[in-house]
C-alpha cells in the first residue's frame, strides 16, 4: 500500500470519527448507521459494552450537546492492514478525559466504525 493511499484511509477514518461526534449527525440515527459497521461494538470508558442498537439510544437522546462540544486532540492514526485503520485520540466533554481508540473498516458503503473503546483518563 502506497504512502498516499495510507494517509487517504487515515483521514478518511478520522473524517468518520468527526463526523460521529457531530451533535448533529449524533441526532440522526440513520447517519449514525452510516457511520457504523454492522458489527460494532464499544467498551466505554465507564466499563459498558455497546452495540449498535444501544449506542443509537444515547446519541438519538443528545448525549452530545452543540453547546459543548466534545473537544479532540492528539489524533493519531495507522493503518493496520488494507482497509483496517486504527485511530486513537483525547476527547474531553463536560469535564472528563479519555483516550478514545477505533478501529474502522472499508466496507463496500464505505468506512464504518468496527469497534471503539474509551478509557477515562487523569
């Protein structure tokens, strides 16, 4: 795989992972159906294992509000296989910080998430 198209499925990976914590996008449950590997699942950062389903329930019911946003940083990212890619990053909401880690899959709609975790952090 060539530098190029590495860095193009890195930053398609992170275009998704924006886009997952865009209040908006967090409203609709069909965009985040877009966004999620039919497969998905999540460990919290509260220790609660997630899957598509029950993540559509909290972000349907605004666990991300426009007036605070979640605020990323330290994006980094790795192409672990053709069409694997592995993020990690911090976010801070409301007062807590976690280092956020996906891994996200080329399917034939695109990229979705497979799995994410989060992991509260001092």
């Amino acid at each position: 795989m060539a530098d190029d198209e590495r860095e193009l499925a890195v930053q398609a990976a992170i275009a998704g992972e924006m886009r997952l914590l865009d209040p908006e996008v967090r409203a609709s449950p069909a965009r985040v159906l877009e966004l999620l590997d039919p497969e998905f699942t999540e460990i919290g950062a509260s220790g609660r294992r997630w899957d598509v389903e029950s993540i559509l329930t909290v972000t349907s019911g605004g666990s991300v509000s426009p007036e605070s946003p979640v605020k990323v940083s330290e994006v980094t990212g790795a192409v672990l296989a053709p069409g694997i890619v592995h993020l990690t990053y911090f976010a801070d909401n409301q007062g807590r910080r976690a280092w956020r880690s996906s891994l996200w899959r080329l399917t034939e709609t695109g990229w979705r998430m497979y799995f994410h975790q989060g992991t509260l952090a001092g």
